[in-house]
C-alpha cells in the first residue's frame, strides 16, 4: 500500500512538474522574445559600430592603395 502511495505521489509531483514547465516555458519564450529584441537592438548598434569602423578601415585600405599606384605609376612614368 505504501509503495502505491508513493507512485501516486510521484505521479502528482511529475504531473504539476510538467504543469509548472510549461508556464515557465510560456514565461521563458515572453522573456527571450524581450532578449532577442534587446540583442537585436544591440546588434544593430554594434553592427552600425562595426560598419563605422570598416568604413574607416577600408578608407585608410584604399588611400593605402592609391598611394601604392601612384608610386608605381611614377615609377614606370620614370622608366
């Protein structure tokens, strides 16, 4: 009788278990909904900073570059 006892209790304890998941689960997918808007707020600044910054990168790439040709140009200009 005991051994029944503790099934049933078992079963219960798994039941508002399963219960108590899925609210936390309901709860979980409201909450990642706000995190995934506040990363992608994030990533959209980040991503701006980024762009910003490869802007940046590649101007100084191409002054680099034209700077490079240049010389190469006087070089043959010379030859």
């Amino acid at each position: 009788m005991q051994h029944n006892k503790q099934q049933q209790h078992k079963q219960q304890q798994q039941q508002q278990h399963k219960q108590q998941q899925h609210q936390n689960q309901q709860h979980e997918e409201q909450n990642q909904n706000q995190q995934q808007h506040d990363q992608q707020h994030e990533q959209l600044l980040l991503h701006d900073q980024q762009q910003q910054q490869q802007q940046h990168d590649q101007q100084q790439q191409q002054q680099q570059q034209q700077r490079d040709q240049q010389q190469q140009q006087q070089q043959q200009q010379q030859s």
